[in-house]
C-alpha cells in the first residue's frame, strides 16, 4: 500500500501520568504544532489527538518524520530534554496498522475506561482543527468520516457505547437522571482531586449549567471553574451551600467523614438532597439518610453500576471488532483505488480526445441532427471500452496488484507522453 500514512503514540500503556500531563497539548497548543508542522516539514496531511490517556499524531509522508514530530512536541512544551521522551512513544509506519489504531482509538477501543464516551468527540475536535489548517486531504477526509459512520453504527447495533464506564461518568448520569424532576437544580462539588476535577469537566457534557467548586485549595478551584465557567467558593462556605445544593458530590480525602449527620439534620431541607460520596475512607456519615429528605449513594452503589455497564461493554467488544474490520476493509479498498484513479482519470481523457479529433474530421459533412446521433453514440462507445480496463483495475487493487496493471496501461497507451502533451496544448 503506497499512501504513506504513519502515526506516532504515547498513551496510558506506555507512559506513567507524569509523562502524559506533560506531553498533553490543549486546543491552542494542537493549533500552533500544526501551524509548525505545516510550515517547516514536508508532510502533507496531519492529525493530532491530545487527552489525558493519549497524545497522538497521524501524518502522511514519504519519510518517517517521528523523531521530527516529537522534537517540535517538545519546543511547543519547553521540554528541554525531549530526546529522553522518544521511549514513551510507539511509531507505527505501517499504513495498514496506522489506520486501524486511528479507528480503534476513536471507538474507544483502545480507551482506559472500554467504550469511553468522550473519546470521539475528541477526534471530532482534531478533526476540526486540521481542517482550520488545510491539513486535510481527500485520504484523511475519507478516512476520518468513514470512522464517524462506523461509530454510529456501533451505537446503533452493539451496547458497547450505553450506560456510564467510569465513576466520575456514572456519578453525572445519576445527576441528570434525577435533576429532570427539578428547576434549575444546584450542585456543589466539594473536593477537586482526579476524581472530583472528573465529574466537573463530565458535567460540562449536559444542559446543568448551576455547579458550584470548592477544594482545600482555593486557586485550584478557581482555576477550574474559570476554564469551565462554573463557581468557585471558599472551603469556609460549604456548609452555606450545602443547605442550597439540591446534590453535593463530596471526593474529599480525610480520615473522619467530612459530611456527618449532625451537620444534615440542621438542614432545611423541603424535599430531596442528594449527596454522592466518591471517597475511600467514606466523607459522608452514612447516618445521614436518618434525616428526612437526605438521600445517599457512596462509592459502592457508583461502581455496581460500573460494573454493569462494563460486563455490556466488554461483551459486545467482539460485534464492535467486527464493524472496524469490515470498515478498515472497505476504506483500504478505496484508498488502494485512490492510486490508481489517476491512471483511470489518463485514460479517460486520451479516449476523449480521440473521440472529439476524429468527430472534427467528418462534422462539416454532417448536419446538426447526424452530428448529435453520432456524439452519442461515440460517447456510448468509449464508455463501454473504458469500462473493462477500469473493472480490471479495480479488481487487480483488491489482489494487491494495483500498480503493476497501472503501469501496464500507461506504457500500453504511453499516457506520460499523451498527457504532457494535452497540457500543452491547453
């Protein structure tokens, strides 16, 4: 396969945390790589993915430009010593396992939590940005739409992408699900860890726009809530907004509960309050349902219906493995065909020329009836004799011996030469 599609990877399976945060690129940060990549390399078509399990370029060029990708990485990170970063990263030069990681990474298949939610909106992003940046050709169009079509598809025939695979997701679910018997309901996040800032940046993702943020340390609160556009509050005003919160999601680390039912009794509370604890050792006294209108679901109850969800997920890997295939399948079809298009194209244009030469010999013999009967019928002609070379050609992509029948037409029909000379004619 003659398309020159590479990718390069670093991701949750071959780099810790720290490695990722560090390699991580925000939208302005893809933006101004691609600008670079346009500017000083000679690839053609480029693609970058950044989350917190991945960051990931997909290119086209005739040269293996890693080492080239992940300097410029480095230079829009200020990483010095990015050369002892190259470990952490899988080059993949085979087209064939470029594209199917680039399929298999934007259906969640390659994702930490299997089935991940987010992940193709994310490559929806990349997919905007390259385009923003005239880094998307006719290969990477196709390639990135038909992997949208098979997306849908896997949402619409398998379970792989229902209910919620994570706890910071399930716990969000669980709020919209309830917050739909309510008008304008409140949420308070109280603890801004992995798994608090998780829950945040997932209620981003729904129509709940009222969520307020508290952490121990104040700035870090801040700093979220400005990104995301929500509240920041102080720690010394929970309890006020706790007694105005419809649902308090606590991810708190402490060794004594945080919430205890001493505190929720005090509560005016007119009909439900939901609190969510996501924290081991437990932040809220589970004592608190004792309180009329409280009503609580700890880590237990969250990760039940992960698990659920899961055991779906995973069953129905083997259906969704399917679909990639079959899609992988088709799409290198059309890109080995993409090859030889040109040739075709060639062709058609020197059966054309003949055709409308030889008509110019015998129109002024003829009058304006017989000259339209013979147009179309020489045009009929041409059309069936092209057709077998075309069929042929298509076939022979298939066998994987596209361009040597190529060639053979070419020098059959010496269509360099012939078209050399139709440009100059033109």
């Amino acid at each position: 396969m003659d398309f020159n599609f590479k990718a390069i990877a670093l991701s949750y399976k071959t780099a810790p945390l720290d490695i990722r945060e560090e390699i991580a690129l925000d939208e302005g940060a893809i933006r101004r790589l691609l600008s670079k990549i346009q500017e000083i390399t000679s690839i053609s078509e480029t693609l970058i993915i950044s989350t917190c399990n991945r960051t990931e370029i997909y290119y086209s060029s005739e040269e293996d430009k890693s080492t080239e990708l992940i300097k410029l990485v480095g230079i829009e990170k200020m990483i010095t010593n990015i050369d002892s970063y190259l470990s952490y990263f899988q080059v993949i030069n085979n087209p064939q396992e470029a594209i199917r990681r680039l399929f298999r990474v934007s259906v969640g298949l390659e994702s930490q939590v299997v089935g991940d939610l987010q992940i193709i909106n994310q490559v929806k992003n990349a997919y905007q940005w390259t385009a923003d940046a005239n880094l998307a050709g006719a290969f990477l169009h196709r390639l990135l739409h038909t992997i949208f079509f098979t997306n849908k598809k896997i949402v619409q025939e398998t379970e792989f992408r229902t209910g919620a695979a994570s706890v910071s997701y399930a716990t969000v679910e669980m709020i919209e699900e309830l917050a739909r018997q309510l008008v304008e309901p409140k949420i308070l996040v109280i603890g801004l860890g992995e798994i608090g800032s998780d829950v945040v940046r997932n209620l981003k993702n729904t129509p709940l726009p009222n969520v307020k943020l508290a952490n121990r340390t104040y700035h870090k609160a801040v700093s979220l809530a400005e990104e995301l556009g929500y509240q920041a509050i102080g720690f010394e005003q929970i309890f006020q907004n706790i007694q105005e919160a419809d649902f308090i999601v606590c991810a708190i680390q402490k060794n004594e509960p945080f919430i205890t039912k001493a505190i929720v009794s005090q509560l005016n509370i007119l009909s439900f309050k939901y609190f969510f604890d996501l924290s081991v050792p437990r932040s809220i006294e589970p004592e608190i349902e004792q309180t009329t209108g409280a009503l609580l679901y700890n880590i237990d109850t969250i990760n039940n219906r992960v698990d659920e969800t899961l055991q779906r997920r995973k069953e129905a890997i083997p259906q969704v493995e399917e679909l990639v295939n079959l899609a992988v399948a088709d799409f290198e079809n059309w890109a080995k065909e993409m090859i030889v298009s040109p040739v075709i194209q060639k062709l058609k244009n020197l059966l054309e020329q003949i055709r409308k030469e030889e008509l110019e010999r015998y129109m002024k013999q003829l009058d304006e009836i017989e000259i339209e009967k013979i147009d179309r019928i020489t045009k009929s002609m041409m059309q069936k004799i092209i057709k077998m070379p075309v069929l042929q050609l298509k076939a022979a992509c298939k066998r994987g011996e596209a361009e040597t029948l190529a060639e053979v037409l070419s020098d059959l029909f010496d269509l360099e030469k012939q078209e050399l000379l139709k440009n100059v004619r033109e």
